[in-house]
C-alpha cells in the first residue's frame, strides 16, 4: 500500500469521528511512517505491511474516542512539545492566550514567583520558564500521576532549576504566605450538570481536570477566597474559565478584577490584582 493510499483510508474512517480527519490522519501517519507531510503526498512510497496494520490499529482506537494526543502520547503548546496520558488533561489553544499574558505581565518584574495550581501535564509552568529565565514556578497538583507526568516534561526542557513540583490540593501548602507575584490556574469549571452532555473525546479526560462542581466554580471560587492571602501587594492571578461561570464568582472585596475574551473571541480569562 502506499502511503497517499493509507491517508485516504485513514481519513475515510475518521470522517463520522472527528471534525477534521484529514489533518489526524496525515499526523498519524506521519508518526507511524516517519514521513514528512511532503513525502506522503508527494513520493510514491510503499508502506511496508507492518506499518500499515499499526495504522490501522490507532485509526481503529480513534474510531472509539480515544484522543489524538492520548494515541501519540504527546501535544504541543505554545510551541512546545509535551508528553501527555489518559490520566492528565490535554492542553487546549484556549489556555495560550492566559499562559501569554502571565508572561508578559512577569517581564515586568525582576525574579518573578509563580504559581500554577493544578499544572497537570506542566503545559504552561514549562511555557512561563522557557520565556523567562529568572523565573521561579511553583507547580502544585493533587494527583501524583500528573505531577510524575510533569516532572517528565520537566526534565525533557531541561527545567529542574526553575520548576518547583508540589503535589497538594489547590493552595494548602501556601496559606497566609503572600509570597507570589503571579499565580495562574486552568481549573475544572465545567459545571456538574453539563458533564454528561460533554463530548465523548473530552470525556475521555480525567473527571478531577473538567468537573468544577455546581455551577462550574467550586475550585475557582476556593482559589479567590484564599488568593489574598497567598499573593503579595500588587499581585496578579490569572484563572482560566468559561462564561457561564461568571454570574457565580465571589470575588473577595479587596481585589479589583476583569474578564478578558480569549483569541477566539470568548470569555476566558479571569485577571484579579491584589490592591
């Protein structure tokens, strides 16, 4: 079989399963063949048979909704290649944009503290230490399976010196230490009620990474109530969410607050600064 053969059988399978199989099957195939996009396209190559049954074996997993990312156990974000599992959540585009703005917002300061609570697969911990050099990242997360994850991404960039891993539930270890300048969080904020009706791909992911208990804001409003407390004078948090989680925020008086829209135009980011 040759590979252009493979792709288009590849993305006939995946047509009914995903909303783009043409893209999925050219990066299975290039992860299984080797190939470059050009040379599937281009080349008459022959797939040698034992190829050709391991690509039929993850077409057939995605056809069950398994994640792309989970198959290839790796993502990019942000432009940096990440290992990921079933046991972690899978980094979105959405998240960029915020990961952007805490950078941004540390260039500003010399020596930055960071911390993210519940860094997962340590997608943008890593992000914040490869921009910035003098940086310091706390990142905390309660499952031990995430935290070997991101101390595997972690070692993979060369990150030890930076990156601090803890593993903790949401902001324990850090109470009445107003220690940080930046903390930045992507918490479960999918509301209880919605997780059945979530597509079958996102259920995939951990339940712990997407349910944000009633009304998506059970961790996001535990993060407020104890945010001035953890962060110092002038201090900026950053917390990912989506829209209908706004009207429920309980946002402590001493903090002044805005809701940014993200690269797609949604409302997205919640920034708070400590007064």
């Amino acid at each position: 079989m040759r590979l252009i053969e493979a792709l288009s059988y590849g993305a006939k399978r995946l047509k009914s399963y995903s909303d783009f199989p043409e893209y999925e099957a050219m990066v299975l195939l290039e992860e299984i063949s080797g190939k470059s996009r050009a040379e599937i396209l281009l080349e008459p190559q022959d797939f040698c048979e034992e190829k050709v049954s391991l690509f039929y074996r993850y077409i057939k997993k995605r056809t069950t909704g398994k994640p792309l990312q989970y198959l290839l156990k790796k993502t990019n974000f942000y432009g940096i290649d990440l290992f990921v599992d079933p046991k972690t959540f899978i980094p979105r585009p959405e998240t960029e944009l915020m990961t952007q703005y805490a950078i941004e917002d540390g260039k500003e300061i010399k020596h930055p503290l960071y911390l993210e609570i519940g860094t997962g697969s340590g997608a943008i911990a890593i992000s914040i230490a490869s921009r910035l050099p003098d940086a310091k990242i706390i990142a905390s997360d309660i499952s031990i399976e995430a935290i070997k994850l991101c101390k595997k991404n972690i070692i993979h960039h060369n990150l030890e010196e930076q990156i601090l891993l803890v593993c903790a539930d949401l902001i324990e270890p850090f109470k009445n230490n107003k220690l940080f300048d930046i903390v930045i969080s992507n918490p479960p904020y999918i509301p209880c009620q919605d997780m059945q009706d979530l597509p079958q791909l996102v259920k995939e992911e951990p339940v712990v990474a997407l349910d944000g208990g009633e009304n998506g804001v059970s961790v996001i409003n535990r993060i407020l109530k104890e945010s001035p407390y953890f962060l110092k004078d002038k201090g900026i948090l950053y917390i990912e969410l989506t829209e209908s989680n706004i009207p429920y925020l309980k946002i402590p008086g001493n903090l002044d607050y805005s809701i940014i829209n993200d690269q797609f135009g949604k409302k997205r980011i919640l920034r708070v600064t400590k007064r």
